[in-house]
C-alpha cells in the first residue's frame, strides 16, 4: 500500500487521497467528513508510525521525530493515551474517539464496524500514579451506563504498558 498523503490545517488532519479511503473501507482509519478522511491524532500518530501516513503542513513534510511534539500542542493527554490506542488497535478492535461522552476512546469489538453497530467499551484513560475519587468513578460508571457501553478503564505504568479493567452493573 502507498503511503497516504495527509495535511495539518489548525488542529485537522485529514486527506482525499484514494489510498486514505481504502484504508478507511477496509480497516476504518478515520472519520469521513465530507469528501475527505479526517484522522484522529492517535491514528495519525498509528499510522506514521507504521509508515502508512505522512504529514504535511503547509505542504512541508513533518519529520517523523517531530510528529508527537506537535500533537501534543494540540492535546496535552495524546502521551498517556496513544499507548492505549495502538494496543487496542493492535489486538484488532477498532478505536475511535468520544470526546462527546466526555470519555477518551469508545472501542468496536473484532469484526465490528463504527456506523453499522455500537461500540462495546467507553475508554477512560489514565496514568496509574492518578488517584481517581469514589465520585470521578461513579461519573464514568455513569457514563458508560447511559450510553449503553461497558466502561473500560485503561491505566497506563511508567512503561507505557496497559492493564484493563472493564466495569460492569452487578444485580444481587
């Protein structure tokens, strides 16, 4: 496959290149806005670091090195929360934001495509060294609940590795 060609305009990444509507056919990288696929920063940071996706700005490539620094500028939470993004996208789910929900991620189950079914698990992130109060968790129980999704709570160590726990409604 070629590598997609995709451009920064303020905080957007996006493209209209056939190669970027294949890979969303396919894999569902991306949102379609319009006639263009619209990249979130973590599958652009996925993809460039897969060697699928290369950046412009300004029509001036950004070397890869520089990627992260300036994604970050954009959201200051994107180190914490893209090793959650590329292991789930690695084991096969398919991750899109949920910014609307107030939550990180919300996660389609394998097989599973965005638009023709319910994402499974609402993502909260968070960093193992941040305490989270009775009240901050039972708002994302909340959350999950009222969207209809299992919470997933995703905690990242100093590694960067990941540990799930996905919370569920218990009736005795």
């Amino acid at each position: 496959m070629q590598k997609i060609i995709a451009h920064i305009v303020g905080e957007i990444i996006s493209s209209n290149e056939e190669a970027a509507h294949a890979l969303y056919k396919k894999s569902r990288f991306g949102e379609l806005i319009g006639e263009k696929i619209q990249y979130s920063l973590s599958e652009t940071l996925f993809l460039s670091e897969k060697g699928k996706l290369e950046i412009l700005s300004r029509n001036k490539k950004i070397p890869k090195k520089e990627i992260l620094s300036k994604l970050k500028s954009f959201d200051k939470r994107i180190q914490i929360k893209y090793p959650v993004f590329k292991d789930l996208r690695e084991r096969g789910y398919i991750v899109k934001t949920a910014l609307k929900f107030g939550a990180d991620f919300r996660v389609y189950d394998k097989g599973k495509k965005p638009g023709k079914t319910h994402a499974k698990w609402i993502v909260f992130v968070d960093h193992e060294s941040k305490k989270l109060t009775w009240h901050e968790f039972s708002a994302k129980n909340r959350v999950a609940h009222s969207t209809r999704k299992k919470l997933l709570l995703a905690i990242v160590d100093e590694e960067g590795d990941v540990s799930y726990y996905e919370v569920g409604w218990v009736r005795p």
